[in-house]
C-alpha cells in the first residue's frame, strides 16, 4: 500500500512495518532475557544459601522457630547406613548409603510433642506419629547426604530416612501402604504438635 507524505513523495508502508519490526525484535529479546534473569535472582534470593549454610526451621508447640544448619547437624552424633524403602506400587527406590541425624536427637529429646509435620519446599507434607519418630528398630532421620554427596549438592537436599539395621523397609513391616510418602525430600520444616 502507498501513500503519499507530501508533493512527489511516495512511501511503502509494506516495508516501513516490516523495518519497524525488525528494529523492535532485539529490545524484545533483551526484555525477556531480563526477565528471566529477575526470576532466576528472585528465586536464588528467595532459596538462596543462609548464613552458615543450608538449613531446616524446627518450630516449637509455644511456636518458636530455631534454624538448624547443615553445620550445626553435623556437630550431632552422626547415623549413617544403607537405606531403600518401598512405595505404594511394592517398587524397592533411592537405595544408598544415607547420613545424617536421627529426627530425635534434631528435635531435643525433651521436647513434649504428640507427632511432628514434615514440610517440604514443593509443599508436600506429612505428619509422623512420636512413636515412628522415636523407634528404635526403624530409626527415622534427617539425611543430609546420600553415596557421600551432601546437601546442597545432593539434589534432594535435606531428606527424611528410615534406616533399620538391614537397610531396607517395606510397606507391609512398616504397617503402612507406602514407606515412600515418609521419605520427604527437601525438607525445610518440621513442626512439633
């Protein structure tokens, strides 16, 4: 299509568009380049390393929170064996060699609590029974690395294990339709109840 701009001009709005397009396309790129950025720092803020590095919040029945870090864990007295558990569809998953703290020794063992809610960083969470939480025969800890990987290069970050003495338990023994839904990954809070 042309028009005329003013005596003996003609111009071709075909190409004006198309050349005003082709100038807009790199200020489109970089926009959305930034806003991934924003979203990627956003996100590194919002689940960023803490001060003295990755951790887990423990909230009281008189709802105090106390951050426990990695490091903190490890000044623990340490549980480290072979684990698998079964899931809801009788599959044998994740077996390796686990670290980290039994759930007892995190909580204070004189602590006054009925169950516990494990809370994950998706969301998912589960409430344990004090009895599953304080049994000896399938202890229940907070791993903090598997096959000598540690948290926060262990991709399921800091994780709930059961870890009997013959390094596996299944759903039958355990009395529950799946061990799996107890074996929360990133777990970044658990509440006392």
């Amino acid at each position: 299509m042309d028009r005329r701009d003013g005596p003996g001009e003609e111009v071709n709005l075909a190409v004006d568009a198309n050349s005003y397009r082709n100038r807009l396309r790199p200020w489109y790129l970089a926009a959305w380049l930034a806003l991934i950025l924003v979203l990627v720092v956003a996100a590194f803020v919002r689940r960023g390393p803490r001060e003295g590095g990755p951790a887990i919040t423990i909230v009281t029945l008189a709802e105090e929170a106390r951050a426990i870090t990695l490091e903190s864990m490890k000044r623990l007295p340490t549980l480290s064996r072979r684990g698998t558990y079964q899931n809801q569809y009788d599959n044998w998953r994740d077996e390796g060699s686990y670290s980290g703290v039994l759930l007892i020794d995190l909580i204070g063992r004189d602590e006054t609590y009925e169950s516990i809610r494990v809370i994950a960083e998706d969301g998912y969470e589960i409430t344990v029974e004090r009895e599953r939480v304080e049994d000896s025969e399938y202890p229940m800890a907070l791993a903090y690395a598997m096959d000598e990987q540690e948290v926060p290069a262990w991709s399921d970050g800091f994780r709930i294990a059961i870890l009997p003495e013959d390094g596996s338990v299944g759903n039958e023994e355990y009395g529950v339709t799946s061990v799996g839904s107890y074996w929360v990954k990133n777990v970044e809070r658990i509440i006392l109840q």
